[in-house]
C-alpha cells in the first residue's frame, strides 16, 4: 500500500510540474507583444465612446502580431489550472490516506 501511495504522490507531482510548466509557457506567450508596440506602464485616460472601437482594434492587431494564437494560450492556462487542481486533489488524498494508515498500525 505504501508504495502505492509513494506512486500516485510522484505523479501527481510531476503533474503539477507538467501544469505549472504549460501555465508559463502560455504566458509568456500571451506576454510577448509585437515589434514597435510600446510596453510602457503608464496609464492611459478613460476612454470615451467613439474611442473604444479604435482601441479595440488596436488590441486586436497586437494580439495578432504575436504570431501565437490567443484562445489556445488560454485554453492551455485553463486546462493546466485543472490539471494543476486535480493533482492536488491526489496529494491531498495520499496524505490523507498515510495518516490513516499511519493511525491504524500505532
């Protein structure tokens, strides 16, 4: 039984890494924005009305000068955040398990 309690906390852990591996790629993929775009972290005035199609569009096409595709990035952060939560799960359930076992041997 103990070894496999050792198994699944070894790889529910190397699903957590695998997970926390994915959410960084994603993000740095998301991050990057293209050439001549400026990165400043000023903040820029409320927009008005007629201002946000504009800005909207100007989004877009830094977005698409990334050369990634946006929804896969996040589609890959959601899924990692699931992956990343259910291994968790895991470890707290073999924790829970050796306790108990640790319990019915003393």
């Amino acid at each position: 039984m103990v070894d496999g309690l050792a198994g699944a906390a070894t790889n529910a852990l190397s699903g957590i890494e695998a997970a926390t591996s994915r959410i960084a790629t994603a993000a740095s993929n998301i991050a990057q924005t293209s050439p001549g775009v400026p990165t400043g972290t000023t903040a820029a005035p409320p927009l008005t009305g007629g201002q946000i199609g504009t800005a909207a569009g100007q989004v877009a096409q830094a977005l698409q000068g990334t050369g990634g595709d946006l929804s896969t990035d996040l589609i890959s952060v959601a899924t990692a955040k699931i992956s990343y939560e259910a291994n968790a799960k895991v470890l707290k359930t073999v924790d829970k398990l050796s306790r108990d076992t640790l319990d019915i041997v003393t």
